[in-house]
C-alpha cells in the first residue's frame, strides 16, 4: 500500500505531515503521499537514517523520513504541527534535504529565543506580533488573536502581513501574520480528515505526508 501511495504524482508543491492514532480517510481535497506505521524502535530501521539523523526525537524522525520520498525537495514547503516541529529538525531540512518548512511550535522549544510574552501581545490587542530570526535564517512569530500562537519557519516571517475581517457579532479588521495564514490555508486544503469510527481492539499510530 505505502509504495502505491509513493507512486502518486506529487503535484503540488505543498505537503503535510501529520499523525493520528486512528483509521482515516481522504477527504475530497488531499491524497496520501506516503505514510509510516510506528511499531516502536524498529519503526525507522527500513529508512536508513545517517547518525545524525537517528540521535532526533521520534518526530523529527518520522519528518525526514518522510520527506525523503518528496520528489522535487528544492521546490517543496512542508508544514506540520508543534508534535513535530524544533528548530534543530527546520534547519536540518533546509541545510542537508533543501527543504523549507513552518510549524507551530512549543514554548519549551523555542530554544530560550526572547520573545514578548503572551500577556503584553495580548494587552496590545489582536493582531499583534513579534518576530526573531536568527543569523542561520529561522524565524520564530508570536501572533496574538483570542490566543497567542508561535510558529517557526525557515520560509515566512512577520510580512506580508494580510488584512481579513472575521465576524464575531461585527467585523474585525485583524492583521494576520504570513506564516500562521499560510500554516492555516494549507492546512485547510491538504489536510486528510479523520474517520469516524474507530476501533477498540486494533489502534495504530500512523505519521503520513498529503
């Protein structure tokens, strides 16, 4: 099955990376690429990963794994969630695959990067953000809406920033950062949509690429 899922045309140049722990379906706007069943220590033995490659987290792992079945890296955006995303996998992906990528990412893994904290983002109102990008290329956004969000990247930062009007009993002019609309709309467009039935006596955890 994964190698008829390798076989696919990759027509676009955006992908996913995801994970569930249950059965799923395609929705009408994404196709399976290639996808990983976790089965422990032995999952990755079949990709042959470099030492460097082996010494990362289980997420970062299933990335690279992943996306070394992309057949044009040097034209491909990859975004996933904060599940996987660390500035070391980003930085790896762009210098050793030539591929660029955004997520969402935990505060923990921020790296003690100096950003403005949550409270004064969202004292300054929605809309608001802060940016920091290191000397290597990756940036980190805070972006603050009901909730403040952080995203990091080695492909979009802080501009162009887009304004959009959401309806919450009157509409809102709002700023919204590049990299969090981009993260969102392809989101939206590629992301497979999980089945709704699930099973008590057989679960698998999948990583898979759309």
């Amino acid at each position: 099955m994964r190698k008829k899922c390798n076989e696919i045309p990759q027509e676009s140049k955006f992908s996913i990376i995801d994970e569930t722990m249950i059965p799923y379906k395609a929705g009408v706007s994404g196709l399976i690429y290639d996808f990983i069943i976790y089965t422990g220590e032995s999952t990755f033995n079949e990709f042959n990963l470099s030492q460097t490659e082996s010494s990362m987290g289980v997420g970062a792992k299933a990335v690279i794994s992943l996306c070394k079945s992309i057949n044009d890296p040097s034209s491909a955006f990859v975004y996933f969630d904060n599940w996987f995303t660390g500035l070391p996998l980003l930085l790896y992906l762009r210098n050793e695959m030539d591929i660029i990528a955004l997520g969402t990412i935990r505060q923990n893994r921020t790296e003690q990067c100096p950003l403005s904290s949550d409270k004064d983002l969202l004292k300054n109102g929605r809309g608001s953000s802060c940016i920091r990008t290191s000397h290597e290329g990756t940036s980190i956004v805070k972006w603050a809406d009901k909730k403040v969000v952080t995203l990091a990247s080695t492909v979009a930062g802080i501009e162009p920033q887009t304004n959009v009007k959401s309806l919450i009993g009157y509409f809102i002019g709002l700023a919204l950062v590049n990299g969090y609309f981009m993260y969102q709309r392809e989101a939206e467009q590629l992301q497979l949509q999980p089945e709704c039935k699930t099973s008590k006596d057989f679960r698998l955890q999948l990583f898979w690429k759309s």
